[in-house]
C-alpha cells in the first residue's frame, strides 16, 4: 500500500522552501548556529540530528510520564530541569540540520518533511512538560491552554499552503521565542518548585484587579493574546493574499482560491474544536489524563504532517479520515460516557501509534526510493 501518488511524488521533487518572518532572536542565534555545524562532521546526516532532538524530548517525555502520571503534583526538581533542557536541545538541533544539509550538499524535500514531522509530534510533547510543569491536572483551563498553542502552528502551515512561505512568526515573536518560554517555564519549576505558578498576580502587583488570578492563569492568558495576534496575521496575511500570486509552479494540482481556503482551515478549526472539548474532560480515571493528550497529539500530528505533505506535493489538502473519526469517537464518548473513557483513550492510542508508525514509515520509504536516497545516510548527488 502507497501514501504517496506517483503524481505527488512529481510534485515533491520540484519542492522549494520558502521560510519568512524571522525575529531579531533567530538572526542573534545564527553565528552561534553557523559555528554549531562547523563542529559537525561531514558524513552525520542532517535527518539524524533531527532525530537526536526527538530523542532527547522523548526520553524526558516518559521521564516526566513516569513522575507526575498524572500532571498534578510534585516532581523531583532535576526532572523539570532536564525537561526544559530537552526543548532548548531540540529546538536548537532542529535549527542546524538545515545549514548541515547544505553544507554536505544533501538538502532534499525529505529532510523538510522529517523536519516538519518531527515538529507535529514535539509539540505534543512541550506542552505536557508545560502541564506538569504548572501542576495542572486536565481541565478546561488546560484544554484552552493547549490549543491556543496548537491552533497558530497547525495555520501557520495552512498558510504555506496558500502562499507557499511559511512564516515562524510577526518579525518580532516566533517559535524561537515560543520554545524559550516554554523552556523557561520548565526551568522556573525546577528551579523553585511548581508551587510558585500557585502565587497570585495580586502579590507581586498589589493594584492588580483579578485578585484571585494565580501566576500560571495569568501565563495562560498572556499564551491566548500572543495566539490570537499570530493567527489574526495569518488570516490577514492568506486572504488579503490573491491566490492568483501563488507562482505556477507553486500551484500545481493544490485545491486554491477563497472557498478552498475557507474549507481547509475548517479541517483545522474541528481538529482543534474536538481536541479542545476532548481535553476538557476533568472526569478522568487513573492514569487517563496522559493516554488523552498522547491520543489528541498523534492525531494532531498526522492531520499536520498530511496538510505540510500536501502542500510540498502540491496537492490537494485531504485529511486523513481514520485519525478524525477516532478523534470524534473519543470526544462524543468523552461527554456521553458510552464505554470506559480510559479503555477508549488507551484502545485508540494504540490504534493510532500503529497507524501512524505505517503512515510515517511508507511515506519515509516511498520518497526514499523516488528521489534515490537515504534517511539517515548522506547520499552522493546523482550526476
């Protein structure tokens, strides 16, 4: 079984990336970025130091797991530090398996969609640390919490979609900045203990009004302005944009214009309206709480991976229905409680992890052999 037509494969070999919106802390990162390569040998594949970052946040992921199952209490200090030391690990490799893959003169449309894939899934990852990190079982307030980080980054590639550039941020807030809060947030933790997100704003600002708002609301709220500025750019930028400026070869066999554009991101906006009700649920058995956002972050990242796969083979964004239909199952059991809410999320996790495995992997071999290369071994460019 195929993921991939012959017809996208066509597509994805004529793939250029077009990144845009650097900040001022990406361009103060590149000297450092630049000497950071410089140090790696030339036969180390970009992919694998990709895939090193991933590991690392995996490792603390089941660290953390394995700690506060689930997210409310205490850990041991140096778990939340390590956490936050996997993000700044990740983020950083993540930054430099692009300048490698030049530098060895193996850049090719794989290593964008590994890339991007690997994103899809750490996002999941990050936010848990977050969730444990603030000492907040799953709630309403987590569930809020959650999308209003999930929401920006899933249409920040609907926007590369249809305008083929895909911004990391405004020029002056990007994910740099977005993972280096998240870090810090994981180094307060552990720094000090999660308690103190317990402190009311009240008393480090005595005039402020909410006098029962604690630090770690005040952090949620801050998260929802910055989302709603990023995705009120995005949606300004993709519709004061004519489809029509989107460069022909750019084009190719893409679902474009207004009504499309309106579709897909309604794809996005149920994906994110079933996690956030599905995330919501505060009635939750033993250790459900971790299978729940596990369930929520692979469907996420299997809807994200299909929308960046579509539009690097310029076709039309088809989301993938098994994922949604599991999703929308575990949300409406979620709130009616037909079976066991905690054997479904643990019966469809495991669901997922396979599908998903299948999915990643068929793509993985399938570009592999179109393009004559390998995923994590230089290749010598064909004459």
């Amino acid at each position: 079984m195929q993921v991939l037509s012959q017809r996208a494969l066509e597509g994805l070999r004529t793939y250029v990336y077009k990144p845009g919106g650097y900040t001022w802390l990406d361009h103060a990162h590149t000297p450092f970025w630049n000497w950071l390569t410089a140090q790696l040998p030339m036969w180390l594949a970009p992919n694998l130091i990709t895939l090193s970052g991933l590991i690392v946040t995996f490792i603390a992921y089941f660290t953390m797991w394995y700690v506060v199952p689930e997210f409310a209490g205490e850990a041991p200090k140096w778990a939340y530090l390590f956490a936050g030391t996997s993000i700044l690990i990740y983020t950083n490799l993540d930054c430099i398996d692009g300048k490698q893959a030049r530098r060895t003169n193996s850049s090719s449309p794989l290593g964008q969609l590994f890339d991007h894939g690997c994103d899809a899934i750490v996002l999941h990852v990050m936010l848990t640390f977050i969730q444990a990190a603030i000492n907040m079982p799953s709630s309403l307030t987590t569930s809020v919490a959650s999308i209003t980080v999930y929401l920006p980054w899933m249409v920040s590639h609907w926007e590369e979609y249809h305008t083929g550039i895909l911004m990391y941020g405004d020029g002056n807030f990007g994910i740099l900045e977005a993972n280096y809060v998240l870090a810090a947030v994981t180094f307060v933790s552990g720094i000090f203990g999660p308690g103190i997100w317990d402190y009311r704003v009240v008393q480090l600002v005595p005039s402020w009004p909410y006098k029962n708002m604690l630090l770690k609301h005040g952090l949620i709220v801050i998260a929802a302005v910055v989302a709603v500025l990023q995705f009120y750019g995005q949606m300004r930028r993709v519709f004061l944009s004519p489809w029509t400026s989107l460069p022909a070869a750019e084009r190719g066999h893409k679902e474009l214009g207004t009504a499309a554009r309106i579709k897909h991101l309604a794809y996005s906006l149920l994906v994110m309206t079933m996690g956030g009700i599905y995330l919501a649920d505060d009635k939750l058995k033993p250790g459900q709480a971790r299978l729940a956002t596990l369930l929520y972050g692979i469907v996420y990242a299997i809807v994200a991976t299909q929308l960046i796969m579509d539009h690097m083979c310029k076709e039309p964004f088809r989301p993938p229905v098994i994922p949604l239909a599991v999703l929308g199952v575990a949300t409406v059991n979620s709130v009616v409680e037909i079976a066991d809410t905690r054997l479904v999320a643990g019966g469809f996790v495991t669901v997922m992890l396979i599908y998903y495995g299948f999915y990643v992997s068929t793509i993985v071999k399938q570009v592999c052999a179109f393009l004559g290369i390998t995923c994590f071994s230089i290749t010598p460019k064909r004459a």
